[in-house]
C-alpha cells in the first residue's frame, strides 16, 4: 500500500502517541517516588510521635490519680485529726471547767476551814494561858509554832499545831497527874512540893514534911496558890493513899473552883 504525504503525516502521528502512551509509567515522576518514598516515614513518624505523646499522657494520667488519691487520702487524715484534735480540745476543755469548779469550791471551803481554825485557834491560845507548868512543857513546841509570824498563811501547819494543843489540853483534863517539883513562892522562898493536879479544875499540892498544903486554881501564866492549913491532913492522907502507903479511904479535898471565859480573855 502507497501511503500519500497526508496519510504518511496521519500514522506518524498516531505512532507519536503510541510511543507516549508507553513511556508514559516510566516517564512518571521522580518525584512522586521520592514523595511515595517519604510518606511511610512521615507515617511512622506521626504514629512514633502519637504513641510518644499518648504514653506521655497516660504516664501524667496516672501520675494525676495517684497525685489525687495521695491528696484525697492525706485530707481524710487530716479531717481524722481535726475531729480528733477536736475531741480532745472539748475533753480537755471540759476537764479544765471541772478543775475551775473544783479548785473554787475548794478555794471556797479552805476560806471556810481558815476562818473557822482562826477561831479555834484564838480559844485555843486563850485556853493555853491557863495551862500548869507541865502541861506548857507539852505543848511549848506547838506554841511556838503559831507564834511564829512566818507560819501565819501556813493553814496546814496551823490545823496540826493547833490539833496537838487540844490534845494535850483534853488528855491533861481527863486524868489526875502527880508531879513533883521546886516551888518559888512570892516571898522569895523555895520549897519542894508535890502536886496532884485534878485536871484542869484545880491542883492540890503539900511541902516535902507535909506540913503544909495548897489548893492551886488556874489563872493565866501561872495557877494562884492558895495555903489551906486546915485541909493540910487530908491533902496528906491523899498522896498516900496515891502511894499506897495507907488503907484505901476517902479523903474531902477542898476545892476552889474557878470558871474560865474564853470569850473575855
């Protein structure tokens, strides 16, 4: 077949095409290699970057829980303290109005106690200025004691001073005592004697021959001696009958009593 200029034309044409259209995958980009190439990577990249930051934020997840739960656990103690800190601050309170209330009524009742030993011990002092020569031996220890300016304020020392004074002064009271002793008397002289002190009433007393006799009534400092001759025999006949030197009889002693108001005194 004779192909004319035209027809020539035409085929090369439809060759030119044929050719492109085959060269045409391999003529296809560089680039979109390169760019097919990089896509994994970036892939990689975003996905190494996204499980990055997502453990990233699990991490700081869980580090926010435990943060929270330490919180919340640590307010739970401390609203545990508070309520007991509380509980304690309202028995301690409580504990203290007690000890205001019992530290005033005691305060009221050592007033009372000290007003009332002032008293007894006024009569008591008052009473001690009658006491006989060997009674005031007794109790010069606790006279002492509350005379001493120091001790004033000291109720306790006071209450024991004043108890041992009334002791003796009871005991003396209830019983006869049968003393010897070297009497002055006013004019200068001086003479054994021997007394029977019939508590706190009165005292008989005879020199050492017997030939004379007192009747002794208290008085303050010192008890007033009285000479009885005419009771001299009898006062005698009791010292022996004490001595068991005699029958036991009934001896009449004189007796001179004296009444003491302390009131006055």
């Amino acid at each position: 077949m004779i192909k004319t200029p035209r027809s020539a034309t035409a085929f090369f044409a439809k060759w030119l095409a044929a050719a492109l259209l085959i060269s045409a995958p391999c003529a296809l980009p560089q680039t979109s290699l390169e760019r097919a190439k990089s896509l994994p990577l970036e892939t990689i990249e975003l996905h190494t970057r996204a499980a990055s930051e997502k453990s990233g934020w699990q991490t700081d997840k869980e580090i926010l829980q435990h943060s929270l739960y330490t919180l919340r656990q640590t307010i739970a103690e401390l609203d545990r303290k508070i309520a007991e800190s509380k509980a304690q601050a309202q028995t301690h309170l409580a504990t203290s109005q007690r000890a205001s209330t019992n530290l005033a009524q005691f305060q009221d009742g050592q007033a009372i106690l000290k007003n009332r030993i002032e008293s007894l011990q006024t009569a008591t002092l008052r009473l001690a200025r009658y006491a006989p020569p060997p009674l005031t031996e007794k109790i010069a220890p606790s006279l002492r004691t509350l005379e001493g300016a120091t001790l004033q304020e000291d109720l306790s020392l006071r209450i024991q001073a004043v108890t041992s004074i009334l002791i003796n002064l009871i005991q003396f009271n209830q019983t006869f005592s049968d003393v010897r002793s070297l009497h002055t008397f006013p004019d200068g002289s001086s003479q054994e004697v021997r007394i029977l002190y019939l508590g706190l009433a009165q005292g008989v007393a005879v020199n050492g021959d017997s030939s004379s006799a007192w009747i002794l009534t208290p008085a303050p400092g010192e008890w007033v001696w009285t000479e009885v001759k005419s009771s001299t025999q009898q006062i005698s006949t009791a010292f022996s009958v004490l001595d068991r030197d005699t029958t036991p009889k009934f001896a009449e002693l004189p007796v001179r009593l004296t009444t003491i108001d302390l009131d006055r005194e």
